[in-house]
C-alpha cells in the first residue's frame, strides 16, 4: 500500500519546544561561577583587598583595576557598591574593571573604607567585601592648644612660667622647634623640646625700658611626604609678655627658713655673705663636676631704685641643695657631628642576622644618672629590621641587624624607611630624639616569571580553521630590567596541533589542523614561562573542542523490515555520529502509516507497537484488505542539536499472531526472527557438538575391536569325534556369535555320540566307530574378503585334539594325523583373514 507523506506540523512544533527546552537546561547546568584573580596586597590589579592608598591621591586617579574570569570564557562585568549611608569614595567601569577615586580622601576623618565588589558573567554574580586602608600624609599643620596670648610679668622676676603646647591631626612623626622670629628681642629663650619660655641668663626684665615684649613662636613638624614630595608643616601664634612695676616698699621673706634646690641651669643669684661673697651656679654646658651638694647661704634680697641704687634689703638664710637638671635629650650623631638623617644603599634580600655596615650611628645623653637612662626603638614596615643595645645609659654605637631578608623587596618597595627612636625611660619629661633611616634597594633577579592563573581553559568550535585563536595566557615578572622580559613555549603531548606567539602569549592552532570533535575532543598540554636569566613557571592548558551539529541520524538497514507479533513491539535504531549531547541525542517519531492511526512510537528508544485496541488477527483482518499483513511506517529520526537535523525511512511491518508453543526453545525462537545470526549460531553450535560425539563414540568402538581381536597364547582348540563325512562337506566353521569374539578354552572329553561334529544340531551325539581316514586332505573353500553384518558366521567345528600343552590327550591320536594338521591350518589361515579384513 503505497500513500504520499504528510508531515505534521503540530507534531515538529512540539518536538522544537522540548529541544530548545533541553538545550536551555543542559547550557544553565554546565556554567560555572565567575571569579576574581587574587594577587596579592601590593598588586594593582585583582579583587581590590588591602589596597593602601594615601589620603592625598589626587581626585579622578585611576587607582586599581578589578581583574577576573569566567572558567567558560564568557565577558564579565564588573561592579561596585558601599554600604547604606556610605560615603562612595570609588566608581568602576563595569567592562574594563578601572576603579577611579571621585571623592577627596581625608585620613583623620576616615581611615577604613568598605567597599563590595562584584564579578558577573550574566547568569551568575559573585561579590567580596574588602577594606581600602587610607594611608597618612603629612597635609596638617600642629596647632598651638591653650597658648596664652598674653603674660604678666615683674618685673623683678627673672624667669617667664609660660609653656606652649602644641598638637598634630596627622601622623607624621611630628615635632616641635620653637624659635623667636623678632631677632631684635634678645633676652628670651625658649626650650625647643618642652617649649617652656625661660629669660636668658644676664638678662633682666625692665619695666622702665620696655613694658611689653612681642614673641612669635613658629611650631614645625619632623616633615613628611605630599602629594609626591617632601613638605614641612608649620603653625606660628604671638605672645604677649607685659612687665609689671614693683612695689617700692622693702622686700619681706616669708616662709623662713628657707630650704631648697638650684639646679644646674638656673640664673645667677646674688648672695650677701660678709658684704663681699657671692654665690654662682655651675652652667648645665660645663663639663665641670659639683664642688659640694649642699649649702648654708645667707641671701639678701634688695629693692633698686630707678637709679639703679640699692635701696631697702632683706636678708635670710637659705639651704639649697644643687641637683642635676634633665636638660638633655638624647641626640644622635654620625660621623661628622649631631645628624638626624642616615641613608644607606644595598641589594635586596640582604642575609638574615647581618648588620648593616653602611650605618654608623652613635647616640648620646649627656645628663647623668637616670636622666641619662633611655630606650633605642626602631619603627618601620614590618619586623624587616632590630636595631641593638634596645637599652642605653648615656652613650652606645647602634647596630641595626637584618630580621626579616624575604620582606626586603626591590619589587614591593625601592627604598624603605624606618624612624630610629630614643625615649628616657625614668624621667618626668620623657625627652626623646628621632633620626630617620633610609634605605635604598637594588633589585636583584629573585622572581620567576608567575602565570596569572595555574591553568587556562579554552572551548573552541569544530569547524574552526587552521590558525584560529584558542586562549591568551599571561605572565609577569616583577624583576626590572631585562630579567623582567617573559617568553613562551608550549610542550606535551597534546600541543602537536597548537602553537604560541614567543612575546604575547597567544595560543594559535597550527595552519594546517583540521579540528573534529567526534575523533577527539580534549586536548591538554603546558605552556612555559621563561625570564632571560633561565627562571621559568608551568601552567597546564585544557582544550575543549566544542561539537557542533553537522550529523544526521541514520537508520540500520536491519530497521527496514520487521515481524511484529500482536502484543510485542518491534525496535529500530538510528544513530548519529556527532560526539556530544544533545548533538546525539534521537528523537523517534511516526510521520505517517498504512493504514493510519494502529502505530504508537517510543520517541526515545525507538520501539513501534500497535495501538491497545489491536489484540487479534481478527482486527488486523477487519482494518486491511492485504492478506498478507504486511503494513508500511513513515518513520523520523530527529536529533536534539541547533539546528536539528532528521532522516526519514519507511519501515515495513509483517504482523502475525503468538504461537501456542510454550517454553523457552518457543521464546527464543520469536526473539531471533529479528535477529537471525543468533538462531544460524545456535544450529553451527548443535552441529559441532553431534560431530564430537560421534567422533567420540568412534574412537572408543575402534579401540575396543583392536584389542577383541587379538589371540591369547593361553587358547586352545578343542577336537571331538565325528561321523564319517565327506571332506568337501564342510560346513562355515565360524558361527555368528564367535564373530569378532575369543575362543573357548574348553577341555572335553571325548563324546560317545554320533554327532561327533557337534554342530549344535543335536545335543547329545552317539558314538560310531570311526571311518578310516582319507588318503588326503581336502581344503575348504576360502574365506570372503570381508564379513558383513547380518549374514552368518562359519561355524568352528570341534575337535578331539587340543593346540595346548596338555600332551596326555593328544597321544590318543598320531601327531601326523592329516586331518588334525588341516584343520589347525585352515583355522590359522581364517584367523589370518578375519584379522587382515578388520584392518581394513
């Protein structure tokens, strides 16, 4: 029955749905996440965590690039956001990953910033919290704290109790230096430590001369770096120093006695001892020691008049005692004097527990005792460095010992600095000094070349043409200079079909490969990073070659007939050579029959059966008019790939009914009617086996006829009697039964009967008298050639002479009887035969 083919249209609608469905679940299972590169702190490029970052980075700088990837290659984008009610110090670029500063930094306001930056390929986002550290610069000047801008003063009094205060917003190590900008105003002195406001020795107020002095003092800080460059922070305010007239009235002391301690500064005090002696105090500068610790002084005190004449005076007595004044800070010194800065080249990576030669630093208190006692601290990035004694009464040469060589680094930082300290440990002042030590690095060859990631992976499509592009890989050597230069190569054995630009890293296939996901799909092999001195890093590359669509599915030639029996389904089969899924992937489905609508398909394992109301012969009779039953099916194969390709076939289907045989020989027997190799196998395997058997079985008989026909020395031939005959009138000598068989070891007696022969004929024979024996023997007719089963044996007469050993019998006849001589020879001639016809 022949028909044209309709297709339906419903039908491939719904089969397009379910691939493109299938297609969209197989992509969202195999993507992955992507991620961000961590590089490390000191890197500008990567998740952005720890980042450093001055308070005075210009705005609008650059100052980082977010560097990620998609383990399937896919473009990323980049985000970034703040916390609610954060300040947003950062914008990024969402494809190139530049982060730039938008808003002013200001470390003294906020030295932490939390910032959330994302990564997204499109379907998957993945975010880090991670913290920019605002680093400090030196962008504040000290300000003077509750100065007072105006001081009274006596002007009798020969010291000014005024001390100036002054703090830093910023972190810089500052100090302060206080000095008198009016250079005509001479008789002040101020501490450049402490700040305390002394009159100088010698010196005198006068309110008569002047009744106000006007003193700027200007506060400096230790200096630090700026937006780039070296800078001096300063701050400057007026004090007012206004001189009070005394009283003219003689001067009283109050309090006596009067006990006391001179320090070794202090101004010289005029004492009246006898009208003529005075007493000075020893100046803190000289090197000479105390003459004694205590004394018993008498002390005037006198009023001057405006003529500079004594007037009215009072005299006391005083105990002072002269004690050593904390005068001194620590101070250090090089090699030619007092020196606050110490510089020093050398190449990175120095030995640990080496001193560092080029630093000759001596430091040195010259107060006594514990005003002389300090601790030697030494400030810096890191532990790099331990500065040795930590301990000092009054003079010790510094060591600096190298603790940390590995974070000595040319390619994090160039030059380092550190701040040497020296702080008194027992004295209310707490003096200290400061020197700073920088150290120049050379760079040395210390870093292989690092590949951006440990492996690459790469997809690339079957058809793609000989020099196609595959991945880009990277890697980068932090040494300066010529060891900084990186060059590529690739090895192993799937890098045959890949080769790599030297300079850039791109990873190219070969002009004349041909790619085919179907004879193999992954590749993998390793790419070398190598530093002109000979320093290299390894990094594995895994090629994915990417199937495309480009087979259809093809039925089985068996698939074009098939026996359906009622009730049991046939199977065909299409398959499609592409390598992956859902590229392979079949879809069955019945595009027309004849007759129309009796055939139900499995789409997926491609199994056709009748429709559930078929159940007989009966029906299939009723639906058609062919006898013979033999229906056609429009069959497609369609595969699930983009785009889907199909194959059509027509399938011609013999329905029959179940056999009533029962049993497995039954069961097997339907099955192989689709399969008939496997019922040809089993008839070859009965065949084999009944031809061993019967080689078996005739081995054995033939053995067994061998060894049936060979004669015993131990046989004999037994003779009896017999009637008169004639000697032509023989009968066969060996009978049926005796064929092939032994003969009887039998000892008879002679018999009396007349059947002397004993040819079986009669049991009991009776005795005759012997005739007289013929003149000559007469020999028997021959043997045939060959016995053939079924026809009678010769019948083996008896005789009364024996072939054995027994002697006794025989001599009843004479040994030369003739007809005992020819029947012994006849019977060994027929044995003869018989053996040679078996042989044969």
């Amino acid at each position: 029955m022949s028909c044209p083919y309709k297709f339906g249209y419903v039908t491939l609608l719904i089969a397009e749905f379910y691939s493109d469905i299938s297609l969209l679940l197989f992509t969202a299972q195999t993507d992955y996440a992507p991620y961000f590169y961590d590089n490390g702190p000191n890197s500008n490029n990567g998740n952005m965590a720890l980042l450093n970052l001055s308070e005075d980075t210009p705005k609008g700088t650059q100052i980082y690039v977010l560097n990620g990837t998609d383990p399937e290659g896919q473009p990323v984008k980049y985000g970034m956001t703040f916390e609610p009610g954060s300040k947003e110090y950062f914008r990024v670029h969402p494809k190139s990953g530049a982060v730039t500063l938008i808003d002013e930094l200001d470390r003294e306001a906020q030295d932490e910033i939390e910032v959330f930056v994302s990564i997204s390929d499109g379907l998957n986002k993945v975010a880090e919290k991670v913290s920019v550290f605002v680093m400090d610069a030196n962008d504040e000047r000290p300000q003077f704290q509750n100065m007072p801008s105006i001081v009274d003063v006596p002007e009798v009094r020969n010291y000014v109790s005024c001390f100036l205060n002054y703090s830093s917003l910023d972190h810089s190590g500052s100090y302060i230096i206080c000095f008198e900008k009016n250079q005509a105003i001479k008789m002040f002195a101020i501490d450049h430590h402490s700040g305390i406001l002394r009159i100088k020795p010698g010196e005198t107020l006068d309110y008569e001369k002047s009744r106000t002095h006007f003193i700027t003092v200007v506060a400096k800080d230790g200096g630090g770096i700026y937006k780039g460059k070296h800078q001096v922070m300063s701050s400057s305010a007026t004090l007012t120093i206004n001189v009070i007239d005394t009283q003219d009235t003689p001067p009283v002391f109050v309090g006596t006695p009067y006990f006391g301690y001179v320090y070794e500064v202090s101004s010289p005090v005029s004492i009246h001892h006898n009208t003529t002696s005075y007493f000075h105090v020893i100046k803190s500068n000289s090197s000479q020691p105390f003459t004694q610790n205590s004394l018993m002084l008498t002390k005037a005190a006198s009023e001057v008049s405006p003529e500079v004449k004594r007037l009215d005076f009072a005299v006391t007595t005083v105990t002072i005692r002269v004690v050593d004044l904390n005068n001194h800070p620590p101070t250090f010194f090089g090699e030619n004097g007092p020196q606050n800065v110490f510089e020093l080249t050398m190449y990175e990576h120095p030995p640990e527990g080496e001193f560092l030669r080029g630093l000759k630093i001596t430091v040195n208190d010259s107060d006594q005792g514990t005003n002389a006692k300090f601790h030697l601290r030494l400030v810096g990035p890191g532990r790099m460095l331990r500065v040795v004694p930590q301990t000092v009464l009054n003079e010790a040469q510094v060591t600096v010992l190298v603790e940390d060589s590995a974070a000595m680094d040319f390619e994090k930082s160039q030059f380092l600095t550190f701040k040497l300290l020296a702080v008194e440990i027992d004295t209310p002042e707490r003096f200290s000094a400061t020197a700073d030590i920088i150290i120049h690095l050379l760079d040395t060859n210390d870093n292989a070349p690092k590949f951006s990631s440990d492996f690459y992976i790469a997809r690339i499509p079957e058809n793609s043409p000989g020099g196609s592009s595959v991945v880009s890989v990277t890697a980068t050597d932090p040494d300066s200079g010529l060891w900084g230069v990186v060059k590529y190569s690739i090895y192993g054995s799937g890098a045959d079909l890949f080769l790599i630009q030297p300079d850039s890293g791109i990873i190219y296939t070969q002009p004349w490969v041909s790619l085919d996901a179907e004879v193999k799909s992954k590749y993998n092999f390793y790419v070398k990073a190598e530093d002109t001195d000979g320093k290299y890093s390894l990094a594995e590359v895994f090629v994915t070659i990417m199937d495309l669509n480009d087979h259809s599915p093809a039925f089985h030639e068996n698939s074009l007939e098939k026996t359906m029996v009622i009730g049991a389904p046939v199977k065909i089969e299409a398959i499609d050579e592409d390598a992956e899924e859902p590229n392979n992937v079949i879809e069955y489905s019945i595009m027309k029959s004849d007759p129309d609508d009796i055939f139900d398909i499995d789409a997926d394992t491609g199994e056709i059966k009748l429709k559930s109301y078929i159940k007989s012969m009966d029906i299939v009779q009723n639906i058609t008019n062919h006898k013979d039953c033999t229906w056609s099916v429009v069959v497609q194969a369609k595969d699930r790939g983009s785009p889907s390709f199909s194959t059509t076939t027509v399938v011609k289907i013999d329905i029959t009914e179940a056999t009533q045989l029962r049993g497995p020989l039954t069961s097997f027997l339907m099955k192989s009617r689709e399969n008939p190799l496997q019922f040809i196998g089993l008839i070859s395997g009965v065949i084999i086996i009944m031809v061993f058997v019967t080689v078996f079985i005739s081995t054995i008989i033939y053995v067994r006829n061998v060894k049936s026909n060979k004669i015993l020395p131990s046989c004999r031939i037994i003779r009896r009697k017999c009637k008169p005959r004639r000697l032509d009138d023989f009968q066969q000598p060996f009978r049926e039964e005796h064929f092939g068989g032994k003969f009887r070891n039998e000892d008879l007696e002679i018999p009396t009967a007349d059947n002397i022969n004993c040819n079986n004929n009669v049991k009991v024979c009776s005795y005759r008298a012997p005739p007289s024996p013929p003149n000559a023997p007469v020999m028997p007719p021959p043997l045939p050639t060959h016995y053939r089963h079924g026809e009678r044996g010769w019948t083996v007469p008896t005789v009364s002479a024996s072939v054995a050993s027994k002697t006794k019998k025989r001599s009843h006849r004479g040994k030369d009887n003739p007809v005992n001589t020819a029947l012994v020879s006849e019977l060994k001639l027929r044995l003869e035969q018989k053996n040679i016809a078996n042989r044969y």
